[in-house]
C-alpha cells in the first residue's frame, strides 16, 4: 500500500515537473498570491479602507512580478531599489492626478523612461516596470495628496510583503531552480519514449495522431534543454561542471530524437525524411505492413518499456540490481553481436536504444556523481570509461561579446521612441471615451510593446489581449454578480485570479488576459465604480490602446516583419555554417572547437526566428501560402539544426574515443553544403544576389564507394548520412526563399 502511494505521489511528481520546468510557473504564482495575501492580511487588521487595500494588493503584485533577476543577492538589490521609485511614482501620481496637461505629459515621459531603461538589463526593466505600474496604480484607486501617507505606508508594506515571499516563504535559487529542470528533463525524456513507443504499436489509421505527439515530446524536450541552457551558468559552481551538464543535456536529447526517427523509418516502407519530425502537420509516411516481427517486436517493445523506466528511475536514487540488469542489457545493443537478428532499420532502432541508454548513463553521472560499478558488463565498462574520457576533456572557453548597436537602431531606443508616440495617441483617444479612465488605452499601448519587435508581434499581441479581455468582461460581468457585496469572496476570487494569470501567463497571452480582465471587474466591485458600462468601455480602451500601438509600430522607426524575420533568418544561416563548418573540419581532423555552444547559438537564433514568424502562421493571417511557406521553412531549419546538432555531437567524441577516426575527404565532401549555407544567406540579405545554390553527387560518392576505400565503421556511416540530409535540406531551402538552384554540372 506504501509503496503504490509513492508510486502515485512518483508520478504526480513527474507529471508537474514536466509540465512546469523548474516549477517556474508555480513558484511565480505562488510567490505572488502569497504576498497579496499577506499585504491584505496587515491592511486589514489595521482597518485600512478598500481603497487602500485594492492599492496594496496591487502594489504587491508588481513588487512581486517585475523582479526577474536569477541571484538573491541582485534581487534584493533591485527590490531595494524599487522602493523608492514606487514611492516617487505614487507621489507624482498623487500631485499630477488633477492637472491634466502636465500629469498626461509626464505620463508619457515615465512611459520612455521605463522602456529606455531595458537597456541596463533585468534591474533597469524592473525599477521601469514598477514605476510605470505604480503610477497607472495612482490613478486607478484615485490618489490624492490627502491619501498619499496612506499609500506610501501600503507601498511599504508591499514591498516588505513580497522581501518576505521572496528570501523565506517561497525561495528559488539558481541552484534550486536547475535541480528541478533537471528533474523537469528527465521527466520530459521519458515522456518522449512514451510517445515514441505509441508510436511503435500504433495502427495506420492513428499514426499520424502518434507522430504528432512525437513531435511534441521533441519540441519540448528541446525547450527544457534551451531553459536549462539558460540557467546553468548561475545554477552551477563553476564554468566546467556547467559545460559537462549541457554536454550531457545535449547527447541526451539529441539521442532521444534520433531514436524517434529510427522508429519512423522502421515502420516506413522507406527511410522517414527527418523533416517529418519538424514539420507540424506533416502527414506520417506510408508504412510497410508489419515492419517488425512479432518475436522482435516483443523485445523491442520490452527494451523501449526499459528505457523509459531507466529515465525515470535515473533520478531516483535507485542503484539496485534490477536498474543495474536493465542498463547493461540496453547498453549491450551498442555492440553489434549483441543485436537482435532483423532488418537494418529495426537493428538501427535496437542501436537507437544502446545510445540513448548511454546518454542516460551520462546524464545520471553528471548530475548525480559516481555510480556503483559492481554490477557493470564489459559494455557498460567501457560506456563509463567513454564518459569519463569525454568529462576530463571538457574546457572552459569564451564568447565574445556581441556587437552593440547605437542610436535609434538600438532596440530599446526605438521602443521607447515608439511606445511615446503610441501613448501619446493612446492618451488623447482615451480621454475622448473616458475622462476618467483613460489609462486603459496607455495600458494597453504599453503592454503590446512588450517582448515584441516588429509590426507583426504588436499586431498578433494586441490582437489576443482585445480577445482576452471580451471573454474577460464576460466573466467578470457573472463573476461581480455572484460576489455581489461580499468584499472578502471577491478579494479570495482575486487572488485566485492571479495565480491564474501568472500560471498562464507563459502558455497562452490571450487566457492571461481573460484573467486580467476579469479580476479587474471583482476590483471594480470592491472599488463599488462597477457597472456594465465600465467594462464595456475596457474594450474600447483595449481596442484603441492595440490601434494606438500598431500605429506607431507601423508609421515611427518601423521594423516590418519580413525586415525583422530576414535578419533572424540571416543570423540562423551564419550559425547553421559556423556549427556545419567547425564540426566538418573537426571530423575532417582539425583543432578542437566549441562546438557545444556554438551549437546553442544556433539553436537560440532558430527559436529566436521561430518567435518572429509567430505572426506569418497565426490562423488569422490572411495570406495562407505565406503562412505554409513561413512554417515549411523554420521546419527544414530545425531540420538543419538537428543534423548540424548531431555532427557536433559526433565531432567532440574524437578525442576520447579510439573507435573514431578522423577522415580528411569530408571536408571538401561538405564544402559545397557550407557554401550553400552562406549563398543563401547572401541572398536573403540582397534579393538581387545572382549566387545560386549548387547542387551534384551525393556526399557519399564525393568520398568514394569502391571496395578499395577505408572506412571506420557505423560512426562514419551515421556522419556521412547526417551530412547527406544536411545537404539535401539546405537544397530544399532554396526553393522557398526564391533562391535559384544551379543546375548539375556534367
């Protein structure tokens, strides 16, 4: 009985942390509630009014959200900091609520400040952020001079209420918050094998529904190794154990998608394109029959069920001689005599499993330590000895610091230029609908502009916030009328609206919307101004507090779209060469590189990319073909990635590994791959490039194929195939980018 609740309480564990890596969310939402609470809890045993309470619990939230430093220390500072500013705020929101040229000019100038400051980083965005909101507080709850010691008392509070969630009640170390990314990882990996093995058993009729959550499994996987990417150079004690920590994330999840596509290709009637794996919506391949027999089919169902265990169990602490059998058993498939008799592409799949057993190996040992080596076979022996090999030629290196642009081509600039503009409109169009709450609109201009950078994100983002908030004025229409007078139901409904918003916040910004909204109307409530004419005019406000920011996104040092995915587009290239170039030439038996973090590069470019084209493939974008185009292109760039991922990956083996040799003929095999890379990245930067994309032999035959030629086994093999799709991916780009392809020559 015992032991079934752990298991329950195991899997509960798992589940959450996979769907919240690093619990960031929760902890957010947490964090927040709990000092609204607390601040609501002080104010009202000191008999403060429900103006005071709705402007401490609102002061809370800010203290609360605008910090976003990763240190203790650097958020203590900055929450310091904020004190004082917010105290300003509120005080010139007190004195200028009533002069209405002067208190609308300043607002502007406050709202350039906030923005401008992104510049200085985390703190300058924060202390922006919290003079910004305190000020639309002031005249939210209608500060006046008399009120101001009342206010500037709960602002106190606020702060000292969020100190305390923050440092005691509710802390999140860098430390802390990788463990439980890790953990977060661990149960993504095994939720991937899940996937991949529904994948095996599933019916031509369900394949497509079981290749799509493959490809989610792969997509977020990726995610959590991108977040923890983000967090190890705080979460770890020095710049080695961090560099072994993504080298391990990385073969891991570079192993479990390629085990992925060996399943797709052994139950394919041919090899599976690896686009199939990027592209969403991408109809799976025909499949050919009962690609795996029966007998075989048993074992590679029991081995994938091993797999997911060993993941799951990796974390656990669980060093028994039962997890010690399972590991050794998968580890085995590394060796060729240890193979099942099938087909190549089952057998691959059998490999597929050797490897990623091996990368949960190094996973386990990296993030665990050492691991009880008396139960080892020869085979897990020399995994070991290979990871230790690897981790002792782990180095630190550099980066260099990125070019910084002046003037109004920085971003932050521009914003702010932006963002004045549009609030200026916003201000003046607010006050014709409402003298009174005007600010909705400035709200909105505000929030639109945030993490947003072209046209088209501004367009998309206040698109979904005018959404939120008519389903949001919805709810708060029932939920005001079920409240009714009942201050302390509403101020519970509050609450949990927020942790709402905040738990949201990062899946969808149209739902953190709705909550916004409608906690808004349980405020109006508490503030007794409610009525069904004051949230009909929030989404007038929202809808010309949108209009105001895409005005001046569009007429005032504009960013297209198209200008802003091109240069992203641009910078994918440039990396996509860089990693292609460096790990051909390692392989080909040049100088070690940084081919791990030049890898992430690439990947932080991709989803940089990826995050710029969200508003050519939004469903309401009117021109389909482009939307079909945008999305097929940032399919065959993961694509890229992933081999590009995989050759970096096989390049840093070489070193610790005498199985591999180096082979001087793949550099000039992949020099016309690179070429291609930079051709068409020329030709996106200049569409009146004449370069054109070169096309011929196959990689393989560049190396030569007669009986005479020296080969090095199934590594070089995986290589040659990894370069081989590379090159035909790259090809493939020229035709949606208006790229023309020279024809073969010969």
């Amino acid at each position: 009985m015992r032991a079934a609740g752990r298991a329950v309480r195991a899997r509960l564990r798992d589940r959450i942390a996979a769907s919240d890596p690093g619990l960031l969310r929760l902890t957010a939402g947490l964090r927040t509630v709990g000092a609204i609470a607390l601040t609501l809890a002080v104010l009202s045993l000191l008999g403060a009014d429900v103006h005071l309470l709705v402007a401490g619990a609102m002061a809370a939230m800010v203290a609360t959200f605008a910090i976003r430093e990763k240190q203790l220390g650097a958020q203590a500072v900055t929450l310091a900091l904020g004190l004082p500013v917010a105290l300003a705020s509120v005080s010139l929101g007190a004195l200028l609520n009533s002069r209405l040229v002067i208190g609308d000019a300043f607002f502007v100038v406050l709202i350039f400040c906030a923005v401008y400051g992104r510049r200085f980083g985390d703190r300058g965005t924060a202390l922006g952020l919290i003079g910004f909101q305190v000020y639309f507080l002031s005249l939210f709850v209608g500060a006046t001079v008399a009120t101001l010691p009342a206010l500037c008392g709960a602002m106190a509070l606020a702060f000292c209420s969020s100190a305390l969630m923050r440092f005691a009640v509710v802390p999140a170390t860098p430390t802390g918050v990788l463990l439980r990314m890790r953990l977060a990882f661990r149960a993504r990996l095994a939720q991937l094998v899940s996937a991949q093995l529904e994948l095996l058993d599933a019916p031509a009729d369900e394949m497509d529904k079981a290749l799509e959550a493959v490809r989610e499994g792969t997509a977020r996987l990726h995610e959590t190794a991108m977040m923890i990417q983000d967090r190890l150079e705080e979460g770890t004690p020095d710049e080695s154990a961090a560099r072994l920590v993504q080298r391990r994330i990385a073969d891991a999840e570079i192993a479990a998608e390629r085990l992925g596509l060996l399943l797709l290709t052994a139950r394919s009637a041919e090899r599976a394109d690896t686009l199939t794996l990027h592209l969403p919506g991408a109809p799976a391949p025909s499949l050919a029959g009962p690609a795996v027999p029966d007998e075989t089919g048993a074992t590679l169902r029991r081995d994938l069920q091993a797999l997911h265990a060993l993941v799951l169990r990796a974390g656990s602490g669980d060093t028994g001689t039962g997890l010690a059998h399972v590991r050794n058993r998968l580890l085995g498939y590394r060796d060729e005599e240890n193979l099942p008799p099938a087909s190549a592409a089952v057998q691959d799949v059998f490999r597929g499993i050797g490897e990623s057993a091996r990368a949960v190996l190094g996973l386990r040992i990296a993030l665990d330590g050492p691991q009880d080596e008396s139960d080892d076979t020869p085979a897990t022996a020399r995994s070991r000895e290979e990871l230790d090999a690897e981790d002792a030629a782990i180095d630190g290196g550099e980066e260099a610091a990125p070019e910084e642009q002046t003037g109004l081509r920085r971003p932050t600039t521009r914003a702010a230029v932006q963002v004045a503009v549009g609030s200026s409109l916003a201000i003046v169009g607010g006050e014709l609908l409402s003298t009174q709450r005007w600010y909705w609109a400035v709200l909105t201009c505000w929030i639109v502009f945030l993490n947003t950078a072209s046209t088209g994100e501004i367009l998309v983002k206040g698109y979904r916030r005018l959404l939120g908030t008519v389903f949001g004025v919805v709810a708060g229409i029932v939920l005001a009328g079920l409240v009714g007078k009942h201050n302390w139901t509403a101020f519970a409904l509050v609450l949990v609206l927020i942790f709402a918003m905040f738990y949201s916040a990062p899946l969808s910004y149209t739902l953190m919307s709705f909550f916004v909204t409608a906690m808004l109307g349980l405020l109006y409530t508490l503030l007794h101004t409610y009525s069904l004419d004051v949230l009909v005019l929030r989404i007038e406000e929202t809808a010309l507090g949108a209009a105001c920011g895409v005005v001046a996104a569009a007429l005032v040092l504009p960013v297209q779209t198209d200008r802003r995915t091109n240069e992203l587009l641009g910078t994918v290239l440039e990396r996509l060469a860089e990693v292609t170039e460096a790990a051909v030439g390692q392989l080909s038996g040049g100088p070690a590189d940084e081919l791990l973090d030049k890898a992430r590069d690439l990947d932080q470019a991709l989803a940089d990319l990826r995050a710029a084209t969200q508003p050519l493939i939004h469903p309401v974008t009117p021109l389909r073909t482009r939307r079909h185009t945008a999305r097929y292109v940032v399919a065959l760039l993961e694509t890229c990635a992933y081999h590009a991922r995989t050759l970096a990956a096989t390049a840093e083996l070489l070193p610790t590994h005498p199985s591999i040799a180096a082979d001087p003929r793949l550099r000039g095999a992949a020099g016309r791959t690179v070429r291609n890379i930079e051709t068409i990245a020329v030709r996106v930067a200049d569409e009146h490039a004449g370069a054109q994309v070169e096309t011929g032999p196959s990689i393989a035959s560049l190396l030569g194929s007669d009986a005479g030629t020296p080969r090095y086994g199934r590594i070089t093999d995986r290589v040659l195939r990894h370069l081989e799709r590379l090159d035909e991916a790259v090809v493939g780009l020229a035709r949606p980018l208006g790229v023309p392809v020279a024809a073969p020559k010969g």
